[in-house]
C-alpha cells in the first residue's frame, strides 16, 4: 500500500504582506513535497497599498483593488488561520495568537507590516481611525458618504505621499463626486509634504492640494485627539469629525520580547536574505524587517520587490542550499494618484507633470499585480525536491520506512499526553470563564466514565446517544474542531436531550511529532471549549493516523422519558434557523472556483460556528415542537424525514423566495458549481416545483455541515418564535407550511 508523504517540515507565514504572497504563488505553482505551509492572517482580503487611495476615492471594488488571502492559500494547498499574532518565542520556534492556541514552526516567514503610531498621541487610539486595517476605515467613508455619517471636517495626521494621496481621494469621493462639501485638512510634522519625491513633484502635489483648497498644516505635530477636534504641539486646535492616521508606523509590541535581533527602531534585523540576524529559521520582509545593511523607507514598493527574494530564500534554506543576496535599488519610478483619472510620475530628482497617461500607466501596472495572484491556473502534481536534513529529527516515527497501520497508526504516548496537557491549558487560557482548570480524561485509561444525573421525582431519563464525524471542510484545526462539536451536539438538541457526555475520535494526517501534537492541541481546544459552553466536558477518545484530517464525536445527553412532541398538522409553519449554502460554497472553496471568494468562506464558516442550542431552547419554550437539524441530506430530505416521522401522507410545501441563503450562494449555483452529495440527495425525495426556479435545485439539496434547525410550529407561535430567532443572531425565516393536498411529496412554491 503506497502511503502519501507526511508533513516533515512547517513553514509558517505570518501575515499576508505583498512579500508573502509570492511565496504562496511559488508553492502553488511548485509544491515542496513534505512540507506543510500555514498561513496565519487577520485579513482574509489584502489590500494592494498602489491601488488604496483608487479604493478610498471609489474607483476600484473592494475585489479589484485586494488580493483574496484565502483563495490563494488553498491554491498553494496552504491551511488558512484567520487570526493575528500576540508574542512569538523565536527561540522556542512558536508563535501566539490571539484566538487560537500557540503553533510551532521549523521555518516562519514574517511580513505583517506595520501599526500606526497610535499611543503617542493623546486620545488617538479611541478617536482616531488607523489607515489600515482598510474595511474599518472604508465603512466609515461609506457612513460619511451616504450621510448616515455627519461629518462637516476630516483631518488626515501624517504626511508623506500616503498622506497626501488619500486626502486627495477623499476629496474627489467626498466634494468632487459626492458633493458633501467636507473640509479635509493634512497635519504634517515637516516643511515640504514628502521628502521622498523629486521637489518638482512635492510641489505639484502641494499645488494640487492648494487647488482643491485642501489645508496642509506644516511642522505640526498632534498631541490629542477627540471626537471633534484636534489639538496641535502649538497648542492650536482645527476641527475634526473623522481624524485619519497614516503617521510612520512602529513595529508591534511583541516584537521586542520575540528575542529577535531588532534595528534602533524595533523592526526585525535582517540580512541581505532576508533572513533573521538571530535566527536563521525566520525570514521577515516589508514594513516590520530593516536591511541592516542596505536599509530603505518602509514603502509598498520595497515589499512588492523582495517577494521574489523571499520566495526563493525560503525554498532554498528548505532545500538546503545557498540564499540569493538582495540590495535594493536606490531609487524607483512612483506613480502618485491624483483623484479623477490623474497621476503624476517621480524617479530620482526628475518628475513628470500631471496627466490622465500616468494614470493609465498606473492602472495597467496595479490591475496587473493584481492579477498575478488571482487568476491562479489549475496545477497538476509535479515531482519535488527532498526535504532539507537539518529538518529532519532522527528519532521522530514519522521518518521511519516502515509505517504502522491499524492500531499502531495512532498518535505516539508521549506526543498524546503531551497535547492532551496543553490542550486544556490552552483552553482555559482563552476562556477561563468555562471552569476548564484541569484534564478531565485519563490518559492510563481505556474508558472514560459519566455520573448519570438522578431522575427528578417522578419522571424517569432516557440515555439519548448519536454520534458523527467530518473531514476537514476548514484548514483550521481549532476551527474544525468547534464545527464537529457543535455539528455532533445538535442531534442531542433536536432530540430535545441536555447534553452530558462526549467522546472524541480524531484521525491526524501523517505528520512530524511536533506538528501531529500541534493538530492534537488545535482539535481539542476547538472541542474542549465548544463542549464547555454548553455544561459538558470530554470524557475521552482515540487518535488515528490517515491521509487527512477527520473529528468525530459520540455524544450523549439525557430526556424526559414522558416526553411528548406535538405531532405535525396541516397549516403548521416550517422555521429554518439557518442559512443554506454550506455545501456549496466550500465544495467551490476546495475546487479553487474563482467566485468562491474568501469572504464567502468566512461566511459559511460564522454560520457553522454558531450553535444551534439557543434555538432549540427557544422552540421548546411554548410546546415541544418537532425539529431537526439540516445537513448532510439537505434541507428538502430532512423536511421530509421529519414529517415522516409522524405521518407520511402529509405534504410540505416550501417557498423557495423565502428561503435564507449565505451570500454568494445563488452566484456559486449559476455558475454550475455544488455539492457531491446534491444529485444522491435529490434522488431520495419526491419535489414538484411550481416556482420561477430562481433558487436551483442544487441549494434546495445542499448538504450542510452544522446546518440550522428546522421546527415545525402551529401558525400562531410561529411568527412570535421567529422574532426570538431573529434578535439572538439567527438568520431564520418562516420556509413553508405543512399540507394535506400532496401525500409524500414536497411542493415548491415562489
């Protein structure tokens, strides 16, 4: 039996810099067998910093001027944590996050960028707005533009051709286009507005700005900031609605307790490899890195140039060869937008006057950046060079000739116990308010055992037990394990049982000890945490080995024997608590389908992430009303399974334009893409369909994984339990009703 390669080596890379995407590229267009590549990301977007003041002033869509970090992970067969980082031990080669456990790496890549110099000036970080990140700051401009917003002043804090390009746009967006009439006001420390450019294009800028009498205050620093004015070091004040910062940025705090040699600045040192002067095993570029011996302006331009020097650094120290230098060049051509279709062009001390040319000459550059990493081919596996030695740890199973199987392809002794510590130290590190202060489970045990509650006087408990699993639908550990608790949990609450006991089944892809022990903690801090918000604890479980990744739960939960559901009856309205969609978006999300965008993902997985225990108690407070949970079969066979239940001969009839359906999903089911699972689900039930056929077949059998809660409620409690759904964050509608008019079948109505 040919068995895949296992992950020998994990390269980490943290943020999703203009450097690090080159990286992803490269390792999707040439895999480095054996290697697992993470990418750790607070954005799942990245804006392209050329293309952000075309963004501001409104002339690029969100998705014309960023590059999706999630659809380019999956390209390079990344996993994908949507988290941004708090500490790193360099030493100890692991990094920490905010709402994740900690995650070792054999090799770490940093390109992160910078932060605002937000707590040097008074009030700032309460009221002022950072440039980046961008979505925050641009739903603000949203607000002021449609006039939900106020906003009579802005004041941008900070110079340079950052500053003076967005103070433009936000003039064209705001007076030129929108009409609002906004005073825009630049504060800057220095004489002239940047010292970057020739003098002949600073002043064609300062010109500009005169022109759309846009007011610069020269060497002037803030000092304090409030909600309407701002306080200068000369102790005047200028009004302000809405301050901007786009002020020198300085490295994040953690940086200086990483153990990471730094510059005088605390930005990560680096040689002309880009590689770390303390650690070898770590790599930074951009903003957050200084060449020390070639040092440069933190500028976009830089970091757009030394992804390929990081690209293939990163390989080759994988590889175990020789690092290319880089020096960067001295100067390089900017092209600075002007708003309205103008750019002007500097190099060096010459500079190029205003024109719609430069403009276009820009456009074509950015719009083809841009593209490099979103029109990503369809690659076919290709042979891979060998896995650097020093990666390899002699001792570890994982490089053994000779694999086990059955039960031997499990997790090691010490790897378990080790995770199993960890796991629910972490835990309770990120949430101490769910008690988890100590293991639970016993390692030296086979079985696990669970103190059944006592029946309440006069009523007697049933034992209410199910049990499911998943593949990893989502490249984040800690991410799937809180959809496969949440997912199992749900049979317990539609059976309108109390949870009581869980057990866990974890199947790890083959991998090296340190990273097999990272999935372990992952997994089971996704659980632990999940089981521990709704009263229950893990009473146990078994790890195995496979070519990928699988949660399984066994959950029991307890019921009143005397327990009686109120049988369905024709009128009775149908509640769905959730969207639908699921299936369809990850199926597109796993086959690279370029609509299936990263924020379509982050949708889907908010909705299984949410639980479905809320809903369940609200449906059982008037009446214990039928219910089950949508998934694997789709929404149309578990409606029927439900009424089934009680009595075949009744119909249903389901409005297709009442549907609720996760963003993008209709986009996903024009264009031809679903589930596996949909044309086997369509084959189990009988469907007439009297409506316009908008919503495709494939939504109306879309397997979902911890999908919502479908109840069959009587017409008067149903638009009372709605309103319930609706103001917990349930995205619930009322779907259907029940019939008599069509025996076992399911009609679709507009």
């Amino acid at each position: 039996m040919k068995l895949s390669t296992p992950d020998l080596a994990h390269l980490v890379l943290l943020g999703g810099g203009h450097a690090q995407i080159a990286v992803l590229k490269s390792l999707g267009m040439s895999p480095i067998e054996g290697l697992r590549v993470t990418l750790i990301s607070r954005d799942r977007m990245t804006p392209y910093s050329g293309m952000l003041p075309g963004y501001i002033e409104g002339f690029y869509r969100e998705d014309e001027a960023s590059i999706d970090l999630v659809r380019l992970a999956g390209f390079a067969g990344a996993r994908f944590i949507h988290d941004d980082a708090i500490g790193l031990d360099a030493d100890q080669a692991k990094v920490f996050l905010r709402n994740h456990p900690p995650l070792s790496y054999d090799r770490l890549s940093i390109n992160i960028g910078s932060t605002p110099q937000l707590d040097q000036v008074k009030g700032a970080a309460l009221h002022a707005t950072p440039i980046k990140p961008v979505p925050e700051m641009i739903q603000t401009l949203d607000e002021i533009t449609s006039g939900k917003r106020p906003c009579h002043h802005i004041s941008i804090i900070g110079g340079g051709v950052a500053g003076a390009e967005v103070a433009l746009a936000l003039d064209h967006r705001l007076n030129r286009v929108g009409k609002r009439g906004i005073n825009i006001t630049l504060v800057h420390s220095g004489q002239h507005i940047t010292e970057a450019l020739a003098k002949s294009a600073s002043r064609q800028l300062e010109n500009e700005m005169a022109k759309r009498n846009i007011t610069i205050c020269r060497q002037r620093r803030a000092t304090a900031i409030n909600s309407s004015s701002i306080t200068l070091d000369d102790g005047s004040q200028i009004a302000s609605d809405f301050t901007l910062m786009t002020t020198g940025a300085i490295s994040p705090e953690w940086i200086a307790s990483s153990h990471l040699a730094v510059d005088k600045d605390g930005f990560i040192a680096v040689n002309a490899s880009l590689q770390s002067l303390s650690h070898p095993n770590i790599f930074a570029a951009g903003d957050i890195a200084t060449i020390l011996s070639s040092p440069r302006a933190k500028s976009g331009v830089y970091a757009v140039r030394a992804g390929p020097i990081l690209r293939d650094n990163i390989r080759r120290s994988i590889q175990g060869k020789a690092l290319r230098l880089w020096s960067p060049q001295q100067h390089h051509l900017a092209l600075i937008g002007l708003g309205g279709g103008k750019a002007i062009a500097s190099r060096g001390g010459i500079s190029l006057p205003a024109s719609k040319r430069l403009w276009r000459l820009k456009e074509h550059i950015d719009r083809r950046f841009i593209r490099r990493f979103s029109d990503l081919p369809v690659m076919a596996s290709l042979p891979e060079p060998p896995i650097n030695a020093d990666l390899k740890q002699q001792d570890d199973p994982v490089f053994l000739s000779m694999q086990c199987l059955g039960c031997g392809a499990k997790t090691g002794w010490s790897t378990l116990a080790g995770a199993l510590e960890k796991a629910y130290h972490y835990a309770h590190l990120m949430r101490p308010d769910l008690g988890l202060l100590a293991k639970k489970g016993d390692i030296h045990l086979d079985a696990g055992d669970v103190l059944l509650p006592p029946s309440p006087k006069g009523k007697e408990l049933l034992l209410v037990q199910s049990i499911d699993a998943i593949s990893a639908l989502v490249d984040d550990p800690y991410v799937l394990g809180r959809i496969a608790t949440l997912h199992a949990l749900s049979d317990l609450f539609v059976a309108h049982a109390k949870p009581l006991s869980a057990l866990a089944l974890l199947t790890l892809p083959r991998a090296s000890r340190k990273q097999q022990q990272d999935d372990v903690i992952h997994l089971l801090c996704g659980i632990l945490i999940a089981l521990a918000e709704h009263g229950i604890s893990l009473s146990g479980g078994h790890t195995a080995s496979a070519q990928a990744m699988q949660v399984g739960l066994s959950v029991n939960g307890t019921r009143d024997r005397s327990l009686i559901e109120r049988p369905p009856q024709p009128d009775d309205v149908l509640i769905l608590t959730k969207p639908l969609g699921i299936g369809m978006i990850m199926a597109g999300h796993h086959h690279q389908h370029p609509l299936a965008s990263g924020q379509m993902v982050k949708c889907a997985v908010d909705v299984m992430t949410q639980s479905n225990a809320v809903a369940a108690e609200l449906a059982n407070q008037e009446a214990t009303y039928p219910m089950t949970d949508v998934t694997g079969f789709g929404l149309l066979r578990h409606a029927r399974s439900l009424v089934d239940r009680f009595d075949p001969d009744l119909g249903i009839s389901i409005s297709s334009s009442a549907l609720p359906l996760i963003s993008g999903a209709v986009r996903l089911a024009k264009s031809g893409v679903f589930s596996s699972m949909v044309a086997d689900n369509a084959a189990a039930v009988r469907v007439k369909r009297h409506d316009n056929q908008i919503i495709s077949d494939a939504l109306l059998h879309d397997p979902q994984t911890s999908g919502g809660l479908l109840i069959i409620v009587p017409p008067d409690q149903a638009d009372t339990l709605l309103q319930r759904l609706i103001t917990t964050n349930h995205q619930a509608a009322i779907i259907g009703t029940i019939n008599k008019a069509d025996s076992n079948m399911i009609t679709i109505v507009d």
